[in-house]
C-alpha cells in the first residue's frame, strides 16, 4: 500500500466517477483555464439522501440465484468495495457507478412499514426474504439509521423467513433478534470473505470489516445456532484465486 500514487483516494474503491451511461450531455473542467477562487475541489464526504419507494420487498426472477425475494434498504454502499457488481444500477438515479456509489447512499426511511404492509397482503406467499442482494443492509450507515434492525424486528414480529448477506460485522448490535429469530428456524447468514490477506482486503473492500473479524463473527453467528454460509467471490485471476 505504500507505493501507491499521492492521488490515491484512500478510503474509496473507486478513483473516479465515470460519466453516467444514459446522460446524453455530461460536462468537466478545462485544464487550461485557471481556476477561479470560487472553484472548490470535490468533496469526500458521503452524502445521504432520504427517499420514499412504494415497495421494498423484490421478486428473484434468475436461475442464476437462490433466493425467491430480497430487499434493500440502501441505494449505493460505503463499503466502496471495486468488484462490486450493484454499481451500475446508480445509474439509474441519474448518479455514477464509481464515486457516487459509495458518496452518495439512497436511505428508504419506510422500508419497515413497506415490509409489514407486504407482509399483510393476503395473497403474500411466505418465502424467505432476503436482505441485501444489492447493497450491504449492515453498511456503516445502518448504525444511524437502523433500518436493517427495524425489518428484522418485523419479520420476527410476523414469524418470517429472513436472510441475510453482509461482509460487515455490524450485524452483532442485533443478535438479540438474530437470536429469538434462529431459535424458530426462521433466519440464515451469509458472509461474504473475498480474501484472507488483510492488504488486499483493503484495497479491494477499503471500508469493510478485517476478515480476521469477520471469521470471529461466524463463530458467534454459530454459536446462537444460525446458519452461516461463506461467500467466496469474486475469484479474482493472480490476487485471490
């Protein structure tokens, strides 16, 4: 890590916003022109954005997947993992799939009550929901927000299948529900460990939870009788494979 460039983003996956693949018209700075005192430098602090959908649970329709439906309470992830494969779909927000996706984090503020009213419908079949799928539902903002926490809370209230995917060991501010969940074999966990080399970890997840904490976590995750699987990807040719 220490022959990096001095332009290095430290702290961020991306290194650049790419331009917007459905904007027709995009603009940049001339280099040639002086800047004036006005101009600021682009700032690395993260932004939050509060929106409102009218539906929070999604139906998997792939073969590909194994799961039947997931839900997301974020738009965008902090992680800033550079693999990750949910950062074209900031595009169609009208943001970047580099920069944006890990400075700009769309929050669904009524995904609990969109969760509970899908959860009513009498015509709701019950499968396991799954959360994440997209972006991480344990990213550093659900410390604020507590999301995450709040649609657990609904599917234990409802005796719900749920799911998890995350590479955050945030997860354990909720074991109590984790707890009460897997006791009624309604909850399983997936962790996602892309490498177990700590410098690569860092540069390819910067703001994820060492993989040294994160093997600690499965431990306990079994011990309250969870089910834990490991997701190992992407495999990467000549760094994790």
């Amino acid at each position: 890590m220490s022959n990096l460039p001095n332009t290095y983003n430290k702290g961020r996956g991306a290194q650049l916003n790419p331009n917007n693949r459905f904007q027709k018209q995009t603009y940049s700075d001339d280099d040639d022109l002086e800047r004036t005192p006005f101009d600021e430098e682009p700032s690395n602090r993260t932004r939050f954005i509060e929106i409102f959908p009218k539906t929070i649970v999604n139906q998997v329709k792939s073969p590909d997947i194994a799961m039947d439906y997931s839900a997301n309470p974020y738009q965008g992830c902090e992680h800033g993992c550079t693999y990750c494969y949910a950062r074209p779909t900031h595009e169609y927000w009208g943001y970047s799939a580099g920069l944006d996706f890990e400075q700009i984090i769309l929050y669904k503020s009524n995904a609990p009550q969109l969760l509970r009213k899908t959860f009513d419908k009498k015509n709701w079949k019950v499968k396991p929901v799954i959360l994440s799928g997209n972006t991480d539902c344990y990213q550093p903002c659900e410390k604020k927000f507590e999301l995450t926490r709040q649609l657990l809370a609904v599917c234990l209230e409802h005796k719900h299948p749920v799911g998890i995917i995350t590479k955050n060991v945030l997860i354990r501010r909720d074991f109590d529900l984790i707890a009460e969940l897997a006791s009624l074999g309604l909850i399983s966990v997936n962790m996602s460990i892309t490498t177990l080399n700590e410098n690569l970890r860092q540069a390819l997840e910067p703001r994820t939870a060492t993989t040294t904490r994160k093997l600690a976590l499965i431990t306990d995750l079994v011990a309250l009788g969870v089910p834990v699987n490991v997701l190992a990807s992407p495999i990467i040719p000549a760094l994790n494979d």
